[in-house]
C-alpha cells in the first residue's frame, strides 16, 4: 500500500507490479493497481519479458475517483509545468486528469485522478520509446501495420485518408494479424514495430463492421474515450455516423472482435497508400516513388510528456533495406465499398 498527497488529494491504493517487453528489445516495470495494469496490459504487446527492464512506471491512483465536469468555460484539454515538481498536469475542461514526471534511470512518476486512465502509462511508454537507444535509428511513420498470412502489409497515409479502415477490412474479412494502427515504428531492415496506442477507429467504420456492438455498449471498448460520453451518445442516437470521429477501443478487443491475434512487428512487403475515392481502384507504382511517398508521412518522435499531437515529419529513408517491397495506390469510398467491390491483395 502506497499513500501520499498531491495538489490537496489523498493517494492510497494496493499496487503490484508487471513487466511489459518492447519486441524484445528492451522491457519496462509498472507499478499500478491490478484493472489498471489489465487496461495497461489491453494496449501493450505481451512479449516474453527476455531482457531486464530498464525503467519503470510508477502510478498513483486516488481513494477516490474524480468525474470529469464538462464545463466548457474552460479548455477541452490543457496541460502545464508544476513549478515545484516539474511535472506535466494535464486538465480536461477544470478536472485535474493526472500528472507525470520523468526522473533520472527512466523514471516515471504518475499520479491519476480519473478511474481507468490507461493513456497515462502509454504516454510513459512511448516517450521512453522514442528515446531508447535500441530505437535511435529507427523511424516513426504514420501508418498501419497487419500481418496478413505471413507478409507484413503497411497502410500510410495522412489523417483521414482511410488506412485504419484499410486496416479493419483485412483484420474482418482476411483475418489480417493486427500489429498497430495509427503509427509504425521502421527499422533500417524495414521491420515495422508497433507503436504502444489506443486505436481509434472511425464511428462509419465501426457501423459497418464486425465492430457493431460497440456503439450500443461503450464499456465493451475496455477504453478511455477521448470524445465526451454524451457526445458520443448524441452521435449514436442522431445516426450522424458519417461525421469526423469515433471510438477508442483497445488493441486486445479491437483484435479479439476481428477473431484475429496480435503481434509486436514484421517484415513490411508491400506498402499500400490509400485515399477515400468514388470509385474503387487499385494500381502499383515503382518502388523508387513508393520510398519517396513514405518519407513525406513520417512523423516527429516526441521525447516530451506534451499530449499535443504528433507533428507530421519528412523522414529519409536512405539505407533502408529495399528487398521487393511492393507498392501500391488504394482509392475506395469507405469500408462497405471494399466489402462490395471484394478487394483482396
């Protein structure tokens, strides 16, 4: 039993610990309560603990859960600096969310405030991510990542341009292993790594997919929502589901309600750029063009605690292993067209 104070609130809360590997590569310790290292556990590759850990996550939950007042006087998310401990105090509307500080040896101290908070131990988990040295040459795009029967299929794109739909399709309709949605770490030999994240997956992709059931019971997204309930609930209720948004649902269920696995990483054989079109289409292009088009989607590796959005990031790929990684164009309108038209690779 851990107890403290921070900001005038009492933390007091049974703790136990689990080892999370990265690929392999390197692990890291997480000190928390047992549903919140299971929540954890729902976005974290399980992997077979082969290294010694090198830093560990600390987090410090209240006796009592606070509920977060939608108060719109104030902003929907702002952080600041604590002048006195150095750490990031994140805000939602006027409710204290949770505060993380980094300390020396990896060190990350947490406190949360609302039950269940998941993406506090993941922003913990990319920053030491993106600063390990093993990760040093690795590079960060902005894409999908599916293992399908034994060739790794990369989806890249910028925002809204259908990759996570893509990415659904192959998982529903092909039983595409899921390896990470939204992000992709790249090594020089073109292993692509998954990037530790909640998925979150259009509300018109959800509608239209094996993902159904969720609009009807939002606790089956084992998820923190980053969309107001209530918002969420209007959405659903109106049937205003071609809109700019969605659900966050774990990794683990996201994967369980597709009937497929996951996994940490794989080799990238083909790279698929898809757009949202009114007609479907599908065309290869040289591999020359393809490495050029996914070094303008790479994206900034933040080695700060800010929860500000990853920053688009021209990358080069010089180097980088070529084989006979294939390249392609997708134009489609949306998941039920991919159903209707029958793409397959």
């Amino acid at each position: 039993m851990r107890t403290g104070r921070q900001g005038g609130l009492c933390w007091a809360i049974k703790m136990t610990e689990r080892i999370f590997d990265f690929c392999e590569r390197f692990s890291i310790r997480v000190r928390a309560s047992d549903p919140l290292l299971e929540r954890i556990a729902g976005n974290i590759q399980i992997g077979k603990k082969s290294v010694s850990p090198s830093g560990l996550i600390e987090i410090h939950e209240p006796e009592k859960y606070e509920t977060i007042t939608k108060d719109k006087r104030y902003p929907y998310l702002t952080t600041k600096i604590n002048p006195v401990t150095g750490a990031f105090e994140y805000y939602r509307y006027n409710t204290f969310v949770r505060s993380i500080r980094a300390g020396e040896g990896n060190f990350y101290d947490v406190h949360v405030n609302v039950q269940g908070d998941e993406t506090a131990a993941l922003i913990c988990f990319r920053n030491f991510c993106n600063s390990h040295p093993l990760l040093a040459d690795a590079k960060l795009v902005h894409a999908t990542l599916v293992n399908l029967d034994g060739e790794g299929i990369l989806m890249s794109g910028d925002t809204r341009s259908g990759k996570t739909t893509l990415m659904v399709y192959l998982m529903q309709q092909f039983k595409a292993g899921l390896i990470s949605e939204d992000n992709v770490y790249l090594e020089r030999n073109m292993e692509g790594l998954y990037f530790p994240k909640v998925p979150r997956i259009r509300f018109s992709t959800i509608r239209d997919s094996c993902l159904s059931p969720l609009l009807i019971n939002l606790e089956q997204t084992d998820a923190t929502q980053y969309w107001d309930i209530d918002s969420i609930e209007k959405v659903v209720a109106q049937g205003t589901l071609d809109i700019d948004g969605g659900l966050a649902i774990s990794r683990r269920k996201l994967a369980e309600m597709c009937g497929v696995g996951t996994l940490g990483s794989t080799k990238v054989d083909k790279v698929i750029f898809p757009w949202y079109s009114q007609e479907l289409s599908f065309k290869e292009i040289g591999q020359e063009e393809g490495f050029k088009m996914l070094e303008k989607i790479g994206r900034e590796k933040k080695r700060d605690l800010d929860p500000r959005d990853i920053e688009p990031e021209v990358i080069n790929l010089s180097g980088f292993e070529r084989r006979n990684i294939r390249f392609y164009r997708l134009g489609f309108g949306g998941f039920k067209e991919l159903v209707s038209g029958g793409f397959a690779l």
